[in-house]
C-alpha cells in the first residue's frame, strides 16, 4: 500500500501523528526496526508495524500478541505507515481516525526468513524479533478471505523456540504493560497533565536561574579562534567535537533538534537520539550539544557522519551535550556555566545509548591541547567557568585547533579523470568584503561515492562566468567549471601558502548549516600559519616547492572509504618524508603498489621496473639477479605515490653493507579473542627482554593489528646470528607463557595467543616502514610512538594518513628521532655463547 490512504483519513492540523516525508528510502539491509504499539481506541489493541521499503507494513493485533507457541491472535491488515510513525506516543484527538491514546509498547529490529515481499503476497511470512519485550521466531498467516470484508485477516503465531512461553507462565501484556520508550503507561500518557520524572536538581535552586517561559530558538554561544588556550585561571576545557552543533528543545515528550541557524533537523538523525531526549528526567528543556559518528578509535568523524547520513545509518549517531540553557520553567542562561554543567552532569547520569556528557578539565589548557593533538583530534574549546550563556561569538568561549580547518564555498570544480560523472576536484573561496575570494583546490578526501554526489550537485549549478573576484591563472582554470557558489564544504588543510592559496587541503564533507555568504577566513590574532615550529614550516614550504614528480590521474582514489586520491598520498608523502626518510634513503625496498586502489590489485614489487622513474635509484645485491630498489630524496619518495605504492616494507640493513643488519624488529601478531591490553604487555615484556641484553627497545603501531618492537644496532652480526637472538627471545617468551604466546606461525596454535614473528629478520625480509601507509580501510599509517602513550587511546589502526600531519606538527619530541643514536652491538647471551662453543 502506498501512504495516500494512511494520509487522507488523517487532518494533521489536529492530529500530532505524523504526515511521513516524502521520498523514504527504501530498505538496503534484510534487517530492519519493528514497534508494536498499544493503542486504546474504541477498543483496546495493539499494532504490529514492521519497516518494509520504506514504510510501516502494519496490523492490528486485537488481543496483542502471545507468546504461547501456536496460539492465534487474530491481525487485521490495515493501511501502511510512515516510517516516521514508530516513533509516535500520544493522544490522537477524539473525532480524529483511530482517536485515543498509543504508547510504544515494544520495538527494537526485525528480520525475515525468507524473501519478504514474496512472503507476503503468498499470505505466510516466517520472521525473527529482537525487542526489549518480544524476541525469537514468528509466523503472520493470512486467512481465507470471508464476504464483504474490507480487510485482510492474518493469524500472529509465536514460534517454538528459547523466547517463548508456557500456557501457565504470566502474560506478557501484563507483565509489561507500560511504554518501551518512556516508560508510562497509557493512562500517564492519557492524562496530558502527566510529566516525567523531576530532575535530580531543582533548577530553581541554581543562583542566576530565573522563572520564564520556553524561550524560542536561542542563537548558539560561538568560540573565537585563538592559537592556543587561555593560561590564566577560571578555565575549563572540553574536546572540540567534529559534528553538527545541534540545539535539542524538549517539551512535553516532543522533541526537536535545530541546527545554529535554526533549521529544524528532527528527522534527520533517526529515532534513538529523540527517543534518549524524551526519556530524560524533564518536562521541557534546551540543551546545547553537538552530535557525532566516532570512528573505530573513538575520535569524531565529520566524514563518517556525512557518510551515515548520504546512507539513512542513524545507530552510530552519538549525540554530546555540553550546556543546558532551560529547565522545566526556569532559564538558566544567567547562571554560571560550571552551575549549568552541574545539573546537566546529573540530568545524564547514567545514561547510555546516544547520549554523552561532555566531560571537560580544568588542569593547565596547553596540557590538554598538547595531548589532544597527539591523539589526533581535532582541538581545545576553552570556557570560562563562571560565565553566563552568552549567543553569538564572543570571548568567553575560545577554540584552539590542532589542525587548520574551516568552510569554504564551493566555486568551481574539474571533472574526475578516472570516473564519468565524478568530481576529480574542487575550487573553493571565501567572502570578503562582500567578494568571492578564490583559496584554491581540493583534490582529495571524497569517496568515490562522494565524488559521484558531488557531481550530481554542482552539474546543475554549472554557470559560464567565473564567482571568483580573483583573475585565475591557466593552471589554476585548467578543466574548471564554475558553479553557482552555494554549496559549502569543510577543509582540513595543513596552513595558507604566501599568495593566500590551501596547502595540503583535504575534503571532510558538505555543511548545510550555515549560509554560504556567511563564510569567510578564519583569522586569530597573530596567528601561526600551523602548530609547527617555524623551522619546521620553512623546511616543508621549501620541500613543497621544489616537488618537481607530476602526478598523472591525480584524482585516482587509492582509499575508497577514507576518501584519500594519489594527489592525498603525495601530500602526505611529502608531509612526512623528514621522519620517514631515515628509515627508507639507502636501503632496499619491497613495496605493494595498488594502481587501482586497495579494492583492486595487489602486488609486491621487489625489483626496479620499466618505466618507474629517474628518482628512483637502482640497488645491488650480489646474491641474486635482478635490480632492487631504492630512494635517495624526496623526489624518489613522490615517485611511489606516482607508482600507486600504498605500502613501504624496507629491509633492515643499508645497501651498502646489506649482509649486517643495523635494527632488529619484533612484530607482535595476536590471534583471535587477544586483547589490547594483552597487546599492550607482550610490548612491554618484550622491551624488558631487549633491554636486558642491553638493547633500546622502541615501539610503533602496525596499522594492523598489533604492535612492532624494534631496537636499533651497530651494524656488525650478521643476519645468521641476528635472526638466531630475535628467535632464542620469541622462543623463550613462548615457554615462560606458552598461554599467551607462540614462535611458530601455524595459525591452528594462535587462537587467543600473541605470535612473537622473529622472521623479519633474515637476509631479504622486510618489514612495514614507520610512517609508511597501509593498504587497509581507513587509510591506516604504521605511527612510532612514546612508550608513554602505549595505552588504550591508541589502537594500533589510530593513527591514518588524515590525522597523522596533525600530530606530527603538535608533538615536541619525535618519539624515534633517536632512534640512530641509540645503536648497540648484539651481545651474545650465556645460551648462544655456550652453543657456539
């Protein structure tokens, strides 16, 4: 059934039930909600209602269902509804269709058995419920239809099976009678005057609270940008979120989230951050708070929300709170913000789900900034603690950032070179003085679906006159196509160049909060081009002006998900080649070259190829035919990027003295059900280990799985012996807790165990370079770190090509920029000397 009949017996000038939005997707996983509504019309009831392409197919249950397996309970068909409908609680007003009460007495996911369009047109459908109340198998069976009946009857039957019960066993209906959502119960919610619980605090009892009545939308507080926290005291600091800032108003059970120009987003983001609003402990509030999708490490993800929402995902929405502006009839936002911050904490305690409290600190604000960027996160907010609530931006809120990032407008863009009817970059500007300002290109950072739906947006908007109020050069016009500057996206980018150009700028998705005239450069007072030191600038802008590789097909997207293109990997190639480059100038490399991306092929190129390039430097070994390779400067570093390699694996010893091997690595391989903390310990006891044979032990993320110990040494064993140390220490590991680890490589014998893989050192092998990429989703980076930071903060896929310059710039020590220094000869041990003896 379509909706037409659903809306025209419903005037929803009188009734709250929901109209539907038009256009609802239709279903793209076999899985999808159900809610079983109890509703006291004429007669009490229950409706069954299970998401099917894009609505509600629904019937009325008239006695509710049973779960006594092959007891039958009459389901009359009736008309489909809106998806938006399972989210309904409420009086339906008498003279209204279906006049009475309903309460969500159940919901939660359902799956059918077997093809349910199928099912249904044959009159039995098979089905599986996952609920807070009803759960296991069941069966609709359509019944043979009688005479001038208007609808179709179908049976409800519970399945036999672990969620059923016995016909002496309680019923369910009323055992459990009241509302899954709110928790009241129908006559609560018949009874308009009924409320929710009051708050754990009293409003009234917060000093500068004052009685009002629901104010309309309140303009959000905005932070200024400044390039670090306030030093001085009275400061509290909270993680700058990468969401949609959103205000939730909730009043009388109905809730609605605005954006910061107050576009009402309510149906954007699914039903469980309405339905964790509404079950808050108040009748009506404001709430300030922006809501997010973390990624597998926990950080916030503006792409990753883009991504849910192009996709109608809502289970990862994550919603945090950071202010409460009303409560139940006082407005708070003359009181102090630790006052408000209070009673919010205590309003959320102890929730779960969609929620979150936005914890913050109150220890120094440069401490915390230092460690938020070395997590790589976005930044600092900074707030006055006893500030009032004050909107617009001021200077009671500042933001300090670890990366450049802002909006700009979109004026033009070139199309994909690899892909019809894709975007292969953008032209983005910024309004000054009343003019588009042009600010550059970005070239990477859009899936490959973004870049499709970016292309279906600007196509339309296509005009023939340049926006911008700059004249473009050539380069700069090259293929572009100037669009009607409407659309805005979100930049990350490393810093402005001299002539007010993007360097390194990376796309994180479309905004459409905030009106295009209104974007303009984001300035601070005396503001650092980035978080580096200069030194440090002058070296990368003089490494950027010398790249002399041309890219062909740099719109090529290598990491389909993490949206990263050849251009991306070249920028962040040249990015961090002056960490990189001592662990790959002069030594062979084997590397995984990708040339249509990580979806694609993938092969290991050892050996010099036609074609490769100048920049690359051929390498000998005498043992065996054939040109390895190498690089000796940037320029053979961009190479890679040209040559579509997502993988560095170098060996562990120079080329010039390739048979003594100057490091060691250990590589900490863990099998199925092994924790990180277990991780975490076997580093450690292998850093202990080394270190004891008077070694430096240090330690990087793998950009897998787990974790690589390595220790540098003074080239004088050779790869016999070295091979013969790094096994004897796995070996020995494995005996002292053959529970925890194993040295072979059988994979039969690793389940919850760590493998101890000494074989990366033996003449030939290789291992992951630090810094280097891997060719796995989310663009991960194999990161050296500080035995400090070993924690569960960082996984070993945290740090990605997208959050690893951000860090690189915000840290003081490089955690292996000693790593040369640190050198020892190998020691044989009491075991091996006897041996050789």
């Amino acid at each position: 059934m379509a909706l037409g009949a659903y809306r025209s017996k419903r005037d929803f000038n009188k009734t709250g039930e929901p109209p539907g939005a038009p256009g609802a997707k239709k279903q793209r996983s076999s899985i999808g909600k159900f809610v079983v509504q109890k509703h006291a019309a004429r007669r009490l009831h229950y409706d069954l209602r299970l998401e099917l392409n894009g609505v509600l197919k629904s019937w009325a249950v008239t006695k509710g269902p049973s779960l006594v397996p092959g007891e039958k309970r009459l389901a009359v068909e009736v008309e489909d509804h809106p998806l938006e409908y399972g989210d309904f609680e409420g009086n339906i007003p008498k003279g209204e269709y279906g006049a009475g009460t309903v309460i969500v007495w159940d919901k939660g996911s359902w799956r059918p058995l077997h093809d349910p369009v199928k099912s249904l047109a044959k009159g039995h459908l098979d089905f599986e419920l996952e609920g807070e109340k009803l759960n296991g198998r069941w069966h609709l069976v359509r019944m043979a239809p009688k005479p001038r009946e208007k609808h179709e009857n179908w049976l409800l039957i519970k399945g036999d099976d672990e969620a059923a019960r016995a016909e002496q066993d309680a019923d369910i209906l009323d055992e459990q009678p009241a509302s899954a959502k709110t928790g009241r119960t129908l006559a609560e919610v018949a009874d308009t005057g009924a409320a929710p619980p009051a708050p754990p605090v009293a409003p009234s009892q917060i000093k500068g609270a004052k009685k009002a009545p629901t104010p309309r939308f309140i303009e959000p507080a905005l932070a200024s940008l400044a390039s670090k926290p306030p030093v001085a005291a009275g400061w509290l600091h909270e993680i700058k979120f990468d969401g949609y800032r959103l205000q939730a108003r909730i009043e009388s059970g109905k809730v609605t989230l605005l954006t910061r120009n107050g576009l009402d987003w309510t149906q954007r983001f699914g039903a469980d951050v309405n339905d964790a609003l509404r079950k808050l402990p108040v009748n009506t509030a404001v709430l300030d708070g922006e809501l997010v999708v973390e990624n597998g490490n926990g950080a916030s993800d503006f792409s990753a929300l883009q991504s849910d929402l192009g996709e109608g995902r809502s289970d990862r929405f994550r919603f945090y709170l950071f202010d409460i502006l009303y409560c139940d009839g006082y407005d708070l936002r003359a009181a102090a913000l630790i006052e408000r911050k209070g009673l919010l904490a205590k309003i959320l305690a102890g929730r779960k789900g969609a929620l979150r409290y936005s914890e913050h600190f109150e220890q120094s604000g440069a401490l915390v900034l230092r460690h938020v960027c070395r997590l790589s996160l976005e930044g600092v907010v900074s707030k006055k603690k006893d500030a009032p609530y004050r909107s617009g931006r001021g200077k009671a809120w500042i933001k300090s950032k670890c990366t450049a990032r802002q909006e700009f407008v979109i004026g033009g863009f070139t199309p994909s070179t690899v892909s019809r009817r894709a975007i292969g970059a953008l032209a983005l500007g910024f309004y000054e003085d009343g003019v588009l300002k042009y600010a550059g290109r970005v070239g990477t950072g859009f899936s490959a679906a973004m870049a499709q739906s970016l292309f279906q947006k600007l196509d339309p908007l296509q005009i023939q006159k340049t926006p911008f109020a700059d004249r473009l050069t050539t380069e700069e016009s090259r293929q572009l196509r100037y669009v009607k500057p409407e659309l805005i996206a979100e930049i990350e980018f490393r810093a402005w160049t001299a002539d007010g150009h993007l360097r390194h700028a990376s796309f994180r998705g479309l905004r459409e909060d905030k009106a295009a005239s209104a974007v303009l450069r984001e300035t601070e007072p005396s503001r650092r081009q980035s978080q580096e030191p200069r030194q440090s600038q002058e070296l990368r802008q003089s490494m950027d002006s010398r790249r002399n590789i041309k890219l062909t097909h740099a719109d090529r997207i290598y990491w389909p998900d993490a949206g990263v293109t050849k251009e991306g990997l070249a920028d962040y190639y040249a990015e961090i080649w002056p960490h990189a480059a001592p662990f790959v100038v002069g030594r062979p490399l084997a590397l995984l070259r990708c040339p249509t991306g990580i979806t694609g092929e993938q092969f290991f190129q050892k050996h010099l190829w036609k074609g490769a390039g100048s920049a690359l430097v051929a390498l000998r070994d005498p043992r065996e035919p054939g040109v390895l390779i190498g690089i000796n400067d940037l320029d053979g570093f961009l190479t890679l990027a040209q040559g579509a390699v997502l993988e560095i694996h170098p060996w562990g010893s120079m080329a010039n003295d390739l048979e003594r091997p100057d490091m060691l690595i250990m590589d900490l391989d863990p099998g199925e059900d092994v924790s990180w903390e277990r991780i975490i310990a076997a580093a450690q006891e292998t850093r202990d280990r080394l270190q004891s044979e008077g070694l430096t032990a240090f330690i990087k993320t793998s950009g897998g799985k787990g974790l690589h110990v390595a220790a540098p040494l003074r080239p004088q064993a050779e790869w016999p012996e070295v091979k013969a140390f790094c096994k004897a220490m796995a070996d020995a590991m494995a005996a002292d807790s053959p529970d925890f680890y194993v040295s072979t490589i059988a994979k039969a014998s690793r389940r919850g165990k760590i493998f101890v893989d000494y074989l990366r050192n033996q003449r030939g092998a290789t291992a992951i370079a630090p810094y280097s990429p891997r060719a796995r989703p989310g663009a991960p980076v194999s990161m050296p770190i500080d035995w400090s930071e070993l924690n569960d903060a960082i996984g070993p896929a945290h740090f990605t090509i997208a959050n690893t310059p951000a860090r690189m710039s915000a840290i003081e020590t490089i955690p292996w920029a000693q790593f040369r220094e640190q050198a020892a000869p190998l020691r044989q041990s009491a075991s091996r000397r006897k041996k050789s003896g």
